[in-house]
C-alpha cells in the first residue's frame, strides 16, 4: 500500500474543492473524524452528510492552498489553507493540519483536523 501516493491523491482531490468526493472515494464505511470545534463523525456516511452540508454553505472559493504533505507508516498529514466566502455573508480562513491514519486497503479509517 502506497501511503504517500493515496495522500497525494486525496490533497489533489480536496485542493480542487471537491471535498465530498474525496471523502466518499477514501474514506472506509466506519471512519471517525474530530476537529478542533469538538465536532466529530463515527462513520462515513455522516462525514458525507457534514462535507455537503458545509459544501452547500460556501457561495464562493477564494481559494485553498495545499502547502505541505507528510507521510510516517500508515498516518498522513497535509497543511491547508481555505478561504471561502459562505453564503450566510460571513468568511471562512482557516489554515490547518488534516491527520489521517490509513487501513491495510488504503481507506482512511480516522480523520483529525488541527487549527494550524
């Protein structure tokens, strides 16, 4: 299993905006995520409800910058900025560090964000 290569894989996808997409493409059915907010998901099909409900908050990318990506075993880290101007009229920057720890089919089984 090519860690490295499935991370770099997964920062393009996210670095594109298609944030959902990533999510349903990597993720295994019993992936857990937490960020920094105390928000957390115990399965895939809840990170998916999260990312479109977020996804189909956001009136306009002005950007996302994949600054950096790291790779030890079967873990993963990847330094992002976003900038997004949400529908609701308020604006999102938030630069972060996204751990992933990866299973022996090359799934995501836990996702953790950091405020950068």
């Amino acid at each position: 299993m090519n860690i490295k290569a499935l991370a770099t894989e997964i920062d393009s996808i996210v670095a594109q905006g298609a944030i959902v997409d990533a999510v349903k493409q990597f993720f295994a059915e019993d992936a857990r995520t937490s960020d920094y907010n105390n928000v957390a998901t115990s399965n895939k099909t809840e990170m998916v409800e999260k990312m479109e409900g977020f996804a189909s908050a956001i009136g306009k990318v002005n950007g996302i910058t994949l600054h950096h990506t790291l790779v030890d075993g079967n873990v993963s880290a990847s330094e992002f900025t976003f900038d997004f101007d949400m529908k609701d009229g308020s604006s999102i920057y938030w630069h972060e560090i996204i751990r992933r720890i990866w299973n022996d089919e090359g799934k995501v089984i836990n996702e953790e964000y950091f405020n950068a």
